[in-house]
C-alpha cells in the first residue's frame, strides 16, 4: 500500500500542498511543531534518506531551503530549523520549520491538535511567501 504521503502527493488524501514538482511535493504536516512547519518530501518511496539516489537529495535540499526562506519571510524567525527523522512514516521526508528557541524542534511539542483552519491558512502564508520569491511555477 502507498504511504500516506504518496495518497497526498497523488489528490487521493486530503492535503496541503504548497509545492510540486516532478521530484517531490512539500506540505504542511498535520501536527506542526510552529505555524507553516512543511514536509518536503520524494515522490519516490524510499524509507531512509541515506538510500535516496544523492540527486534527489540535493533536490529535497534545494526545495527545502527555499521552503525555509519563505518560512523566514513570513513569520521571520530567530532561525528555520530543518530536521530528518522518519520513525513514524516510513517515506523519506525532511521537516522545516520556524524555531525561536532549541526546544521549538522537540516533536513532543508538536500540536497534534491543530484544527484544520489553521493548518489551511498557514498553508497559503507558505504559498503567498514562494510566491513572493518567484517560485509561481511549482505552487
């Protein structure tokens, strides 16, 4: 069975992309560890980051930094932190989020309550921010 993450990727789970291309998607996760914390993640289902082939690592790296500037752009940060873990979800995925202090990175902090509204409306800060640095063509 495709991972979650494929079922977002392909339309056929409810998600909140806020990038695509023919290599990966990004979007935001359900559980956010700070407001527009976005997963950037491979088409390709692959479990550990260390088998991903280095060209699609280095693409993951690039969407993962211009996720981050649109992040620094919009709720401007002390820091974007940028994070890979993938113990729960089995499909390679990097993590980017805002960060003010160490402990705005420790997942049991994440708010696995978020509502919906507020996930959909960082969403579109996120889309409006990378679209505001000229990447019209993958939002």
């Amino acid at each position: 069975m495709a991972s979650i993450f494929t079922q977002i990727m392909e339309g056929s789970m409810p998600g909140h992309v806020v990038w695509s291309d023919d290599v990966c998607a990004a979007f935001l996760t359900i559980a956010p560890l700070k407001p527009g914390h976005t997963l950037v993640v491979p088409r390709a289902e692959v479990d550990a980051w260390t088998d991903l082939e280095p060209d699609v690592m280095k693409h993951l790296i690039g969407v993962a930094q211009a996720v981050g500037r649109a992040l620094d752009r919009a709720y401007q940060p002390e820091k974007v932190g940028l994070t890979i873990l993938g113990l729960e979800v089995r499909h390679v995925h990097l993590h980017v989020s805002c960060i003010w202090k160490p402990t705005d990175l420790d997942f049991d902090n994440a708010d696995k309550h978020a509502s919906a509204e507020s996930v959909a409306a960082a969403a579109e800060v996120v889309r409006e921010s990378l679209r505001a640095l000229g990447y019209t063509s993958v939002v």
